[in-house]
C-alpha cells in the first residue's frame, strides 16, 4: 500500500454491496474501485458547495457592508447577451 493511502472500514446496506457488484460486472470494475470513485466525486462536489457558499457568503457581507449591487437593467443586458449568443458570456464590471 502506498504511503498516502490508508483503509477505512464502511458499512454499506445488502442493496448497495449488490448494486456495487451489479455494476462492477458490467463495467469490469471492482465494486472497491466504483465505491472510492464514488466517494471522491461526492466529496468533490460538496467541496466545491461550500467552497461557493463561502464566496456567496463573502459577496453577501460586503453588500451588506457597502449596499452596493448590481442595477437590474445590467443583469437584463447581461442575460440577453448570453441568449443572443447561446453561450456562458463571463460577467463584466
């Protein structure tokens, strides 16, 4: 075992293990391997939940403090820019 790995013992229902197994046969994977993938995208995407309430929360606070926020006629141009080109346009100050 490489030095950065350790184990973790993980109780998982009947189901789960059956389903794990189910689809590790299909994709010629050990249903150790689907459940690590499993876990590290979860914990990729929680991570990345509070890495962006962390900066709503730290937009929020300096609104708060300045009052300062975007006029809405702004947003509306900036929307329809988007629809007009069909594409994520990144946001300008």
């Amino acid at each position: 075992m490489p030095e950065d790995e350790t184990t973790m013992g993980l109780k998982v229902s009947k189901n789960t293990k059956q389903r794990l197994k189910a689809l590790g046969e299909l994709r010629d994977r050990s249903p150790h391997y689907l459940a690590l993938r499993a876990l590290e995208r979860y914990l990729d995407e929680e991570e990345e939940y509070e890495r962006q309430k962390r900066e709503d929360m730290a937009e929020w606070e300096e609104y708060l403090r300045t009052g300062e926020a975007i006029p809405g006629e702004r947003v509306v141009s900036w929307l329809k820019e988007m629809l007009a080109q069909r594409k994520y346009v990144e946001w300008r100050e």
